[in-house]
C-alpha cells in the first residue's frame, strides 16, 4: 500500500514537473497570439528560441506587429539581430514609422543603424517631423571691440543614408557656434550685425556645416543677440596700464642710477678736496724752501701775502652764494 501510494506521489509530481518544462519550452500563449495575427511560428521555433538563451516574445510580439502594419519580416534575421544585441521592437517601430512616411528604410540598415548606437526610431521621427536645436550663448567680438552673445536655433532633419558613421548634434553645435563667432568677427562694427541678424544665418547656413553628419541643416535663426562686454576698451586700458607701469618702472630705473651719480660725484668733490687741502699744506713747505735757495725774496713774500689776503676777502665777500649752493655740491 505504502509503496502504491509512493509510486503514484512520484507519477505526479513527474507529471507537474514535466507540464512546467513544456510551458517553459513553449510559450503557447505566446503560439496562439502569433496564429491569431497571422503570423506564422513553429512550435520548433519557440523551442529552439529557448535553448538559444533568445527570449521568444522580444521576437514574436514585433514580427506580430510589423505583419499587422504591411511589412513581410523574417523571424530568423529578427532573432540575428536580437543575438547581435539589438533592440528588435525599436527596429521595428522604425521599419513601421519609415514604411507610413513612405521613407525607403531596408531592414538590414535599420538594424546596421540600431547596432551602430543610433536611435532608429528617433531617426525615422527626425527624419519626418525636423529637429529644432538650440545653441548655447555664443560670444564674439567685432571689429570695432564690442563682444556680441548671439543664441541660434538650428532646425535640422535626419540623413537616414548618413546616420551610421556621420556626427552628430554636437559637431552641427559646434560648427554653427564656429560658423556665428567667424561671421561676427569679420564685421566692422556691432551696429551692422544687429541690424542685420539674419546676414549671420545667411552666412552660416552658406558654408555646408552638414557635411559629414548624419543630419541636413534645414535653416539656421539668430534668435536673440546681446550686446556685451566692451573687449576693446579693456584691452587698450590694460595695455596704458601696462605701458604706465614699464614707465614707471624706467623711471624709477633712472631715479636711482641719478641718485648713485650723485653719490659718486659727491665722493669725487670729497676726493678732489682732499687733493687741494693737501696741496696747501705743501705750500708753506715750498715757500721755506725758496726762502733758502733764494728764489723767493721778502718783497715776493709780502706780494704773495697781499694776494693772498685779497683772495680771502673775495671768498668772505662770495661767502653766502657758496653757502647756498653748497647742498648741491654736497
């Protein structure tokens, strides 16, 4: 009895098990949405879908609704481009979105684009309904030194042909922002770009900024331009204030040198006093020397005695000119 009752446990639990590994296998609801839509899939496909690590409603579910739209796909390269790491419901959308807007968009290059990182189905969007891009402020300077911040806005539609392989929004940014700071810059005068803004679209939109991306630039509008900063005048002040400080600079320079010369000449006058004090002292000796040899008489004595005295008076009389202009000869 024991034995019976184990043996039919056994039995069902088996059965229990083997109904769960055939559900899992084979997605029947799965089938039966797949038939109800008129899509055909093996049970062999499900099953083989499972062993495959692919997950069947990822693959059926978009075949599902690409049929329901018209389009004739093949489960097998769905299920490729799922391996491959795609996203097979966004390539369908794509396929789905390009085939209404009468767009010529091939499964392999909408698969080739989703590989490629791109969003096809953003694509397909941009393609049909234009992208409006706004630029970050963009400042530049005229000629006349006054700095202008300009915003554009850039509407662009989406080169499908292009989209693997070409730039993106961020080169058509920075070649619009290249393209407002050159226009800017080569006129004379702020005055003329905003009274003509839109002679920096025309100029812009003339260059092909769109070459190599993976979109068309459709038009390019100045939005808004504000005047800013005055470059010129900062710059032309800074330079006055960088030439006053090398003056003074130079000036100090020559202050100083000046002032080393008079130090220098104050010690020659020194020197050159030391000079004549002793040769007066040398004098006395010289007129005892003449006085034994003879060459100096009395009268000569009493001459040189009297000049003398009128030396002295003469530098008594010019006393207060030499006391003035002594502290510029000290």
């Amino acid at each position: 009895m024991d034995s019976v009752l184990i043996v039919n446990l056994f039995l069902l639990f088996g059965s229990i098990f083997l109904v769960g590994m055939i559900a899992w296998a084979i997605p029947v609801r799965l089938w039966v949405e797949a038939l109800s839509a008129g899509v055909t899939v093996g049970i062999g496909t499900l099953v083989g879908m499972r062993l495959r690590k692919v997950s069947p409603p990822a693959v059926v579910r978009p075949l599902i609704n690409a049929t329901k739209a018209g389009l004739d796909l093949d489960i097998n390269a769905l299920e490729a481009h799922y391996l491959a790491g795609g996203n097979v419901s966004r390539v369908v959308g794509a396929l789905i979105s390009a085939d209404k807007a009468s767009i010529d968009l091939p499964f392999n290059q909408a698969a080739a684009i989703d590989l490629a990182g791109r969003d096809v189905f953003e694509a397909v969007q941009v393609s049909v309904n234009p992208k409006v891009i706004n630029t970050p402020k963009v400042a530049a300077m005229a000629k006349d030194g006054i700095q202008l911040i300009a915003i554009a806005r850039v509407t662009v539609r989406a080169n499908i042909n292009r989209l693997v392989g070409g730039a993106g929004e961020d080169t058509i940014l920075a070649r619009v922002g290249e393209g407002i700071v050159s226009t800017i810059g080569s006129a004379n005068s702020h005055k003329d770009v905003l009274e003509n803004p839109d002679g920096i679209s025309k100029t812009v939109l003339g260059k092909g900024l769109d070459s190599g991306t993976a979109f068309e630039i459709l038009s390019i509008d100045i939005a808004d331009v504000d005047v800013g900063k005055n470059i010129g005048a900062e710059l032309q002040t800074d330079q006055a204030e960088a030439d006053k400080r090398v003056a003074q600079a130079r000036a100090e320079e020559r202050r100083a040198m000046a002032v080393a010369q008079e130090q220098e000449m104050k010690a020659l006058v020194g020197q050159m006093r030391a000079e004549v004090v002793k040769a007066e002292a040398e004098v006395p000796l010289a007129l005892a020397d003449a006085f034994r040899s003879g060459n100096l008489g009395v009268m000569d004595f009493v001459k040189y005695r009297n000049m003398e005295a009128d030396t002295s008076m003469r530098s008594a009389i010019a006393g207060p000119e030499e006391d003035q202009n002594e502290p510029l000869s000290e």
